[in-house]
C-alpha cells in the first residue's frame, strides 16, 4: 500500500482550480510537503497509509490565503494615527514615526507580531514592502509563513538605506540571501511614482528581468496623487510607468483606484495585475477600486490587507467580504465580484500576481501542501448550503482552526505551533508603551 506523510479528511475541500467546485468527504494526501492526491476518503483510506492522520467532519479545507500586499511590521503601529487623509495620516504621523523607531529590532518584532496574526487568520503567504526586508524574511522562516519580502525604494534616506544606490545593493544583497529558501521569495518595491525618480524606476525595470522577480509598488492611490502628477510631469502616473518599460506581467500594482477605460485596456493588454486593498481604501478614503471593471476585462486581480497602521487588521476573510460587497455597490451589480471569483482573488491570483502559482495558491495534485482548515460546523453557520459563499460572505477568522504551510502544520486547533503567543504579546506591550511614551 503506497505511503503518505498525512492524510487531511474533511467534510468539503475546495480546490479553487476548477472554479465553483466543492468536492464532498473527501481527503488530501500529503508527502513529503505536496499534495500528491485528492480522492474521496473511503478511496483515500484504502490506498494509502499515513503516519499522521487528521479528520475534520465539519471542515472545508481550501489554499491558504495569500496576503498580497501588506507591511508586515507597521503592526506595530496599529491605531496610533486613525481617521485621517492619507497625505496627513502618511506625512504628518507614519513617516516621523517610522523616522524615530524603525529599527531592525522593531521590524523583527512587527514581522512575528503579522506573521502570529495572518497564519491565525487563515493567510499562508504576505507580499511585504518594508525596510529591513531581511528580518522580515528572517522572521517569516522561523514563522513558517511563505513571504515575498521588498526590495524597498523610496527617494529620501531611511535607516535602511541612504540612496537609490543602496537601497538597490542591500534589497540584492537580501535576493541572493534568500534565492534558494524554500517559503522566502523576494520582489523589487519601488514605494509609489511620487516618492521614486525616472531613473531608478528605469533601473528597477532593467534589474526585474535580470533577476526574474517581480515588481510591486503603490499606483493611483488617489485622485491627488494622479493630479499632482499631471502637475508635475504633464502625464498620469501609470503612463509614466508605462514609458520607462515597467508595465508588464511583472508587475502588482497596489490599490488603483483612479483608472480610466482605456487605461483598463493597457493594464490587460500587459498583463500586469492589480492589488486591491479595499478596506485600507475606505478607512483612508482613498477612493473605489474599479474591481468589477477589472474582472470584466480579464485583468488578474489579487486581494491585500495594506499594513495594520490603514486598516487596522491583516484579516483576509475580512478583506474577502469588504472586497465583494463594495464591488458591487460600486459596479451597481449585485452579480459583480461573486463568492468564488472573490475566493479566487485571495488565492490564486494572489500566488499568481507574485509568480508563484505554479507551487501555491490553489488544492492541486503537485503543488505544495498550504492548507486551511475552515470550521463550517457551529450555529453561526448554519445551515450550509454552499460553502464558498459562507466563507466569503459569513466567514470569521476565529473559524480557522489548523494552518499547513508545505505540508507542516503551524497551527494545530487554534494554536500556533511556530511562536510563542504570549511572549509575543509581552514584546507587543512593551512596544506600544516605548511608541506611546513617545
């Protein structure tokens, strides 16, 4: 009888590859840290013998979740400038802040904090924009939550870096770090158009190819920032990245919340995907994701949570819901955004817009066993009629039980497996009252 490492039984298992389906007491077969079968239990049971074995009758299991934007740290900043203009709220409160206290040691323990919270919450894999990226990936290893950490740059000097040239060299520095571990990728991060040059940007364009990692930046963010562009240099933001080469299947543009029809069709004709982030868009009021738009024009659109400091959580079954609610206020379409096409956004388009969905993003023979299990069986949801559409529109965090990532179980029954929580907790505390003290 062949051999497995674990056997997951479980009520439903939801693939998300094909689309819509939902496979009924079924079960999930793991070796060696990948998926090698799905089959239904009694079948799975006969054929294969496991060492470890896990029956959830009340269960749906689906991919882990796929944070695609976030900054990972800046959970150490949750709440601290609240109901504010993002150009307020950014240069007047986060930037000072960040100018005093981020540190490597704040960024390490603002990066366990996010990875406690997201593996919690169901997310298996974040896409980070921050300094240090090299504790936040150090951190994620020890975590066990995948990250694609950025090689962050911004036109004025940080602690991280001082100019383009050495944002550039210690992001390299950081890639060829990580460029063989199994659960850290790295990606270029340029911040946004307004705080970055022609000439890095250009260079970034250059290096992406180079080095075969993707690009990840904050675009449209606001109608003024597309204004004060047009001021500044006589084009829209997403034509001036156009011009210097960096609009391509390479790129994760974060929030897009300004964009005209034709600039839809440049953004389908390129390939390039889009990260909405709806709930830090409306805590910020920074304006509407066109998202139904997107969809309509076969655009791959992903799913972020922004960083703790804008949203004010890294809750991706809450960014699900929000996501699929305000597309269709805004398209006037209750049919825009349905349950599945949301589910896909936080999954595979997520590992797609990163350049990873051929190891994750979805339930499939072969890809790497990143699993959640989805606690379907209290009075709150009740009755089940269709999973998909209870998880997305009924969903709570707290119903996530057991994490996987690569087959290795980081949260076993509500419990992490990889941090301590409670000195977690303590670091936190010390943390807001060192901030808070000022």
């Amino acid at each position: 009888m062949p051999q497995a490492d674990q056997l997951i039984h479980a009520r439903w298992i939801i693939p998300v590859e094909p689309a819509r389906e939902v496979l009924t007491d079924h079960s999930l077969v793991i070796r060696e840290g990948r998926i090698v079968a799905i089959l239904p239990t009694l079948m799975a049971k006969r054929d294969f013998t496991a060492p470890a074995e896990v029956t959830l009758p009340q269960h749906a299991l689906l991919p882990g979740l796929v944070n695609a934007h976030c900054h990972a740290a800046m959970s150490l900043l949750r709440g601290i400038a609240d109901d504010l203009p993002l150009k307020t709220w950014l240069e007047e409160h986060i930037w000072p802040a960040e100018a005093r206290w981020a540190d490597r040691e704040f960024v390490r323990d603002g990066s366990r904090l996010a990875a406690a919270e997201m593996l919690r919450g169901g997310t298996t894999c974040f896409n980070d924009m921050y300094f240090f990226p090299d504790e936040t990936a150090a951190a994620a290893a020890e975590a066990g939550i995948r990250a694609v950490v950025g090689m962050i740059v911004i036109g004025f000097p940080t602690a991280w870096a001082r100019s383009t040239r050495e944002y550039l060299a210690n992001g390299q520095a950081v890639h060829d770090r990580y460029r063989s571990h199994p659960l850290i990728k790295t990606t270029f991060a340029p911040h946004a158009p307004y705080t970055v040059d022609d000439a890095a940007l250009a260079e970034i364009a250059t290096l992406a190819e180079e080095l075969d990692v993707p690009i990840h930046m904050h675009i449209h963010e606001t109608a003024h920032e597309v204004a004060e562009a047009l001021a500044a240099h006589g084009e829209r933001p997403l034509a001036r990245l156009d011009r210097l080469g960096l609009l391509s299947h390479r790129m994760a543009a974060v929030h897009m919340t300004q964009l005209t029809d034709p600039e839809i069709a440049r953004i389908a004709e390129t390939g390039l995907s889009v990260v909405h982030c709806p709930e830090s868009n409306l805590k910020l009021a920074s304006g509407f994701c066109p998202l139904g738009r997107l969809l309509a024009a076969g655009i791959n659109c992903a799913l972020g949570t922004d960083g703790a400091a804008s949203n004010n959580d890294l809750d991706m079954l809450g960014e699900m819901r929000t996501a699929a609610l305000l597309a269709k206020a805004v398209a006037s379409d209750p049919c825009a955004a349905p349950a599945h096409e949301v589910l896909k956004m936080a999954t595979l388009n997520g590992a797609r817009a990163l350049g990873l969905d051929a190891d994750i993003g979805s339930l499939t023979a072969g890809k790497s066993a990143d699993i959640v299990a989805f606690n379907l069986g209290d009075l709150r949801a009740q009755p089940v009629y269709d999973p998909i559409s209870q998880i997305v529109y009924a969903g709570h965090r707290d119903q996530v039980t057991d994490v996987w990532v690569a087959g290795r179980r980081v949260v076993r029954e509500g419990v992490l497996q990889t941090i301590n929580e409670y000195e977690l907790g303590e670091t936190a505390q010390r943390w807001r009252d060192k901030i808070a003290g000022g």
